[in-house]
C-alpha cells in the first residue's frame, strides 16, 4: 500500500500567521488533529498537532485567541 492510496489530498491548511484558536478550529470542522502550515506560496513549512495545542498552549495557559508576534 502507498501513502497516496490514504493520504488526504486536500487537507485545511493555515498559515504561521493563524492563531492557534483558528488552527483549532479547523481541526474540528474537518475532523483530523494535525493541520498543515503553508507559507504565502502554499508551500508546506511545518504542521500543527493537537498535541502542540495542548502541551504547548493549553498547559502552559498561553492564550490561543491571537497570533504570535
């Protein structure tokens, strides 16, 4: 079996400019707990978990309405 037979092709992607709350969003909205971050040009530069979320903001008590300057 090949990655390409089960892979997303479309997934929700944000930006590093998106907050965590709006990445957090869109993990509920499209039922997955890993959305990749692209830069303008649409190429991918990183992900962000559900994990991260909660290990590095929740737990932390960072807040997750705005973004990172």
């Amino acid at each position: 079996m090949q990655v390409r037979e089960i892979m997303t092709e479309n997934p929700a992607c944000c930006g590093p400019e998106n907050s965590v709350q709006e990445a957090a969003r869109l993990m509920v909205q499209n039922d997955c707990g890993e959305v990749p971050v692209v830069d303008q040009s649409g190429q991918p530069v990183g992900v962000i978990t559900d994990r991260d979320i909660a290990c590095r903001c929740v737990a932390q008590g960072k807040d997750s309405r705005y973004a990172r300057e």
